[in-house]
C-alpha cells in the first residue's frame, strides 16, 4: 500500500520591504502624532490654527471657493476613492483570477475604519467651519480639542488627509499591477505623483476651505503615512488563505510572471520508487 504523500509546509510569508527602511520611521511618525495631540489638549498651537483659519476666511473669493471645493473630492473616500479602488482592483481580480487583490482593499478599509474614526470620535474637536453654521460656536471654543462631543466635534485628525495616502497608495499599487498584466509598466514618476499630489492638494483644500484646522490636516498626515507603511509591509501574494478560496489563490500583486499562472498548491514529497511489478 503507497503510503500518503507528506505536505511540506509553508514558509512564513516575510514583510515586503518599505522606504525609509526599518521601523524607526514608523516610530517617529508616532511620536509626532502623538506629541502634536498632546500639545493641542493642553492649549497650544491654538494661535497658529486661529490665524490660519483666519487667513482663509479673509482670501476666499467664489472662484477660489469652488476650485478647492472641486479639488477637495479628491479626498472623499467613499464617493470616490473606494469606488475607483473597487474598479482596479475588480479588473485586476478578473485579469488576474486572483482574490488578492481584494485583500488589499479589505485590509485599507478595515485599517482605517478601526483607527480614523475611533480617533475623530475621542478628540471632539470641531472644524473652523462651526464657527459660522451650527453648532456656531465661537472660536476659542471650536478649536478645542476634547471640547464638542457629538456629530460636531469630529475633525480630529483630517479623515481626508489620511484617507488620500492610504488609497491612493493602495491604487497606485494595484494599477501598477493591472498594466503589468497586460505585460506594460507604470513609470515610477506616475506612481510618485499618484501617491504625493492628492495628498499634498488635500492638505491645502481642506484648511482653506474651513473644514479643517491646520493642524488636523497635519494630524492626518502623520497618521495616514504611519496606515501606509503598516499596509505597505503586508505580503500580500503570500498571506495565507483558507481552502474554501485555493481557486483564486495565485499570485497578482508583486509577480513579474504572466498575467494569469497556476493555482498554488502546497508541493507534495514523493512517495517511495514502486518495485518492479509482476510478470
């Protein structure tokens, strides 16, 4: 009786490289979050955000009002970013016949789920913006953090700012890997402005719009950077996936190969060389 093949097992999927290398950067980017949102609950940077939000209201003319307003959906992540990100990432499934590609976006949009809007929640802080519509509240008070609890009180840290680095670096990543499929390649200048432009417009477009105060956009930024360097080091082609999705189960994201390979199936050791049969 043949024996069963034994199953190799699996090497554990190592964490794909990120620039600036290591975790240092990752740790400074927390601290500066941190540290900017201990400054802001004890009074300071308060003068800063004041005046810029001042600035603003003194230079929006109506054209300057409805350019930022039009660049600002740059930013809007269930309007468009999820839905342009849904798009990529179904071609590249159907391209690909691969489920990873929507691990990519599960893994962005439970990441920040758990970690934007928890933060908004805490911090009640209202936008420059709740000083001229409801609640209308004065100034000194908006710009408090720990201040406005409720619906009103959610503008830290920019949901916008953060939003935009995730996605657009999960987009970038996945579009770079559709026109790899079709054997092309994205120049890396393209990658650069897709991941640094939305982001740097946004930062501009919702300060000088009223909707953010300057430091929840900084806030946002921090944060948004740290998100993408955490999804950024997930092995995506490798993570392991359940049996019930081993038809899918083939590499989409990093393989230089051809558009559509083999299922991955563990490789199974040999059995024992069979003896010469009877005559």
């Amino acid at each position: 009786m043949r024996p069963t093949p034994a199953v190799r097992p699996q090497p554990r999927p190592r964490t794909r490289p990120v620039r600036p290398a290591g975790w240092w950067f990752d740790l400074l980017l927390l601290v500066a979050f941190v540290a900017l949102t201990l400054a802001l609950a004890v009074g300071h940077r308060y003068g800063l955000d004041r005046a810029v939000a001042d600035w603003a209201g003194a230079h929006r003319p109506p054209a300057g009002y409805w350019i930022a307003r039009v660049l600002n959906t740059l930013g809007q992540g269930g309007q468009v970013l999820m839905p342009v990100v849904g798009i990529v990432g179904g071609l590249l499934v159907l391209r690909t016949r691969s489920v990873r590609p929507a691990l990519v976006f599960a893994g962005a949009f439970v990441l920040l789920y758990l970690v934007v809007g928890p933060l908004k929640l805490w911090t009640d802080r209202a936008a420059p913006s709740a000083t001229e519509k409801a609640p209308h509240l004065p100034a000194e008070d908006a710009v408090q953090l720990f201040h406005t609890p409720g619906r009103y009180g959610m503008s830290y840290p920019s949901g916008h700012l953060a939003n935009a680095i995730v996605w657009y670096g999960v987009i970038a990543l996945l579009l770079a890997a559709l026109l790899r499929s079709h054997g092309r390649r994205v120049p890396a200048n393209l990658i650069r402005a897709i991941r640094v432009l939305p982001p740097a417009i946004l930062l501009v477009t919702t300060t000088y719009l009223g909707w953010h105060w300057l430091t929840d956009s900084v806030a946002g930024l921090l944060l948004g950077l740290l998100l993408d360097r955490l999804l950024g080091r997930v092995p995506w082609d490798d993570v392991p996936l359940p049996a019930v999705l081993r038809r899918w189960d083939r590499p989409a994201l990093y393989a230089a190969g051809p558009a559509v390979s083999p299922p991955r199936y563990p490789p199974a050791s040999p059995g024992p060389p069979e003896g010469p049969r009877p005559a």
